[in-house]
C-alpha cells in the first residue's frame, strides 16, 4: 500500500491510497485523476499518462525503460524527470510519492 | 441542437466507448441524467487484455475495469447492467428496454459494439468451442486452458495469434487453422504476416493455412476438427477468431442509415440528428484519410468517439482528431500500428525483420498512410505524428537508420 499525491498542473492536489502492484497510471485512473486519460489501459502504446516524478523520488521510482524512453521523445514537455506513469509500479517503497502532471495533458 | 435542450442522455452499450462517453460528459460540465445499459453483468472495461493478461491469469477483472464500480454512482450515473435496449421510438424519443421500462431521451448514444462471428459449421455449439469477446467467454476457457491441452485456433487475426502466444506461453499445443494463405490477412501487409508466422512457427505453433474447417468433431464436447481436405485435428479445446459484425440491430429497427455499421458523419452523429453512434458499430468519415468511411475495432476509436460526442453535447471545445492506432503483444514482441494500411502501393522498412525491432512504413503514392512498429515505439509515435500533421517523408530518407527518427520528424513537410 503507498500514498500517492497527484498535482494537477493548476495545482489541485489529489492524494489517493493505492495497493502494491497496481501502477501509478492505474491508480489515478480509478480515483478519476483528471490529466491522466491513459487511452491505452498500460500497455505503453499512447503516452497519455505522462508525469514529473519529485526528484527526491527518482531513485526509488527507477528510470525509464527503453521503449518508455522512446515514447517519451515525443511527447511534449518533456523534463529529465518525466515518465510514463503506466511504467510505475507500486509498492511500500513508494508510500508518499509526489508526482506532478504536464500541462499538455490538461 | 442546442446543448440548453439536453438533460437527458441515453448510452446504449456499456463497453468503452460507452463507459467512456459517460466519463466524459461528466468531465466536461454535463449536469443532466446520464443512464448507461449495457447487457454484461460489469460494469464497462478494457477488452485488449482479454487475450493478453487477463487469459494469462495476470490480471483480474478489477484490474480491467475503466472506473472502480463506485464511481458511478458517485457521478450521477445509473449504470443498468445485464439489461438491453430493444426498441427506439425516434418520434417520441423513448428506448424501451428488455422487461418493457421506457426511458426519455434528449439524446441517445449508441455504442453498442460488435458481436463475435459464430462458426458456421456443425458442432459450433460442443462444449468446449469458445467465443472471445468477454470475461465471459475467457472465464469459460480458462479451467483447460493448461499446460499439454490440444488447442485449436480458428482464424489467425490479431486475437487468434494473441490466444496462440499466451497458449504456448502456458505450454499448450496450439494448431492455427486459417482460411486465408497468410495469417493476419486482413489487417496487415504479406512482409509483416511473414514475420509473425516465422516467430509463431518458431515458439512451436502449428498452422494449416488455406484450410477450410468442415465440422467440429465431438460428442458431448469437443474432439477435434475436421477440414475439406478430409484432414482430423484433434482438440480439448477450439477457440474460433473469426472477426466481428457490428451490432446494428437496434438502429436498424428504428430505420437509421446502416452499411456496415450505422453510419455516421464525422460527429458520430447518425441520420437521426438526436441519435449518436460511435466504437465497433458505428462507421464515419475518417478526417486523416480524405473523409472515406471506415468502421473501425479499437481503443482509439471507441475513446475518440467518446471525446467527439462528450464535445458536441456539451458545447466544448471540438475534439482533435488522432490517427487511428491500434497495438498487439504477442510473446516479447509488441506490435504497434498508426494510421490504415488499405491501399497501400509501397512499403519502406526502418530496421530488420532478424532484429526483431523494425517498423513498416505503408505509402499510397508519395503520402505516408500507415506504420507497422514491432518493437520500434519511436517509429510508431514518429509515424502517427506525420499521419496527423498530413507530413510524409520519403521512403529513402525514412529507411535510412543513421538518423533518429525524431530527427526525421522533425525535418517533414
């Protein structure tokens, strides 16, 4: 189980308790997190569910994968510390995890 | 129409693009009653992985929902499940459902979908011949769906080689059986076909191609299967994959325009002005591709119709259309695809087949209409960029692998 908070990009926060093993995609959608449409459902095939990770976060939360990466390239504002909120998995280690959402999505 | 006069909406069909529509209108600022009906017992969700992990007991169903179940009622939405919609009187705008309840319209919604081809051959009906198109139907796979069961897939389409690669996967036998002369005959180019009969055949997958199945054989569940040429497979298990017909039969009985598909102009909007169509069962103009009518089966189509009709209902800004794009994950290998490849007269690969990383770039005449990416997600979202920005790239400088595509994309006009 780990807390999430969302920042939207106008700066509404939406903190939502989610269990080990869903992703961090995944979790905002079932609590209706707006800016994060997810079209695909996760399978890494629509970038639509792009955030900044907290930087004190990055380590935990790990680094972008190749195809990740790739996708990535194209979406617009993309930072160093941007990723596919679908490649997140959840666990204990991420209780508290900030991440903030780009504009474009809004 | 103005949206002062709609305060009641009707979704019929509760699969994406009905969940989704009903989503959307609320997003969007729609304050009146939204009833969505829907024949399945849950309430709507992701159907992709149906044949991926949700078959390969990676998922449960929770995992697929769009929204958690509470959510409906949360937003206002009545969500009536295993019902049906039986009747539209268009002049009184009334959907009369199974039992005879009569709910008033300001504007109804089909999403009806598309209902799987059943075989027809004799047998059809054994225990042990299954459908994909539910959770249902998985369900009822799943108990042999085991490591050494004989399975027989009929129709190598996108979910016939997905059921293929988790079944050995798992450590089934699995025997494809098509009619066509290549697998993925309909949805893809013969270099593509190639490549994922190679892989199949390669992960131990059995295919007859050309064979006409003439009877499903079995007493009281299934055996085997019999073709034309006098040739018996036999089988614990037969999964048919054998493409789709929209489901139209509502809006063919209150006479709206259907042709394969209830047709539509490009927003979702039938030849009832008060009447919408959109996913499986509807076909509109497709603005990417010189306004030809198309029904297409995916995600992307569902949602897009979800956004253009949650747009027009509710006065919002008017939806930019994406490409269409569509994806497959077969074994290790994901297969993404952006734009249609119909009428393709030219194809330019970027990478190697042997690599197991390359995309096919589909041309008609000089203008770029589709990508086939396997393993290659830069190509994919390079080429949907292009295809929706109405920008191509020559097939010479597109293959040409020192240069990213990023950079090619940016360099189109």
């Amino acid at each position: 189980m780990a807390k999430i908070t969302y920042i939207e990009h106008d700066g509404k926060e939406h903190v939502v308790e989610a269990p080990n093993g869903q992703t961090v995609m995944e979790a905002a959608v079932k609590h209706a997190v707006p800016g994060i449409d997810a079209d695909c459902g996760g399978a890494c095939a629509c970038a639509t569910c792009h955030v900044y990770v907290d930087p004190e976060w990055l380590t935990k939360t790990g680094e972008q994968n190749s195809m990740e990466q790739s996708m990535l390239d194209f979406a617009n504002d993309v930072e160093p510390n941007s990723r596919l909120s679908c490649q997140i998995k959840i666990s204990d280690a991420l209780d508290g995890l900030v991440v903030r959402l780009p504009k474009s999505q809004h | 129409m103005s949206t002062g006069e709609i305060r009641r909406v009707i979704i019929i069909g509760a699969g994406q693009a009905g969940g989704e529509t009903a989503q959307r209108l609320r997003q969007g600022g729609f304050e009146g009653e939204i009833t969505l009906i829907g024949e399945e017992p849950a309430a709507p969700y992701q159907r992709p992985p149906l044949s991926k992990a949700y078959l390969k007991g990676e998922y449960d169903i929770d995992r697929l929902m769009l929204r958690p179940a509470s959510v409906y009622s949360e937003e206002r939405i009545a969500l009536l499940t295993k019902t049906r919609g039986v009747w539209i009187d268009r002049a009184n705008r009334k959907v009369r459902v199974e039992g005879g309840r009569e709910l008033p319209y300001d504007a109804l919604v089909l999403a009806t979908g598309a209902k799987p081809r059943k075989l027809p051959l004799v047998g059809a009906d054994l225990d042990g011949v299954h459908l994909f198109r539910t959770a249902a139907d998985v369900d009822a796979v799943r108990a042999r769906f085991v490591s050494g069961a004989k399975l027989i897939v009929i129709g190598a389409g996108y979910i016939g080689l997905e059921v293929a690669a988790v079944a050995r996967q798992l450590g089934l036998e699995v025997t494809v059986v098509e009619t066509a002369v290549r697998p993925l005959a309909r949805v893809t180019s013969p270099e593509v076909a190639g490549f994922f009969l190679d892989e199949h055949t390669r992960q131990g997958v059995r295919f007859v191609l050309g064979g006409q199945p003439a009877l499903i054989k079995g007493q009281d569940r299934v055996t085997g299967v019999a073709l034309t040429d006098g040739a018996e497979l036999p089988a614990d298990l037969v999964i048919a994959g054998i493409g789709v017909t929209p489901d139209v039969a509502i809006a063919e009985q209150c006479g709206l325009t259907v042709n394969n598909g209830i047709v539509t102009d490009r927003h979702c909007r039938t030849s009832d002005p008060n009447i919408f169509a959109i996913g499986d069962c509807a076909a509109r103009p497709m603005v990417h591709y010189e306004g030809r009518i198309a029904r297409l089966e995916s995600v992307h189509n569902a949602v897009e119709g979800a956004k253009i009709v949650a747009a027009t209902l509710t006065g919002g800004k008017e939806h930019t259309e994406e490409a269409p794009w569509f994806w497959s994950d077969q074994y290790d290998l994901k297969l993404q695809i952006a734009g249609l490849f119909h009428g393709y007269d030219h194809v330019a690969f970027r990478g190697v087949m042997a690599d197991r990383a390359f995309a096919a770039f589909y041309y008609k005449g000089d203008k770029l209409i589709a990508v086939d990416a396997v393993n290659r997600p830069a190509e994919y979202l390079g080429a949907k960029m292009l295809i929706q920005t109405n920008r191509t790239l020559p097939p010479s400088v597109i293959e040409d692998m020192s240069r990213p595509m990023k950079e090619l994309v940016a360099s189109a006009r």
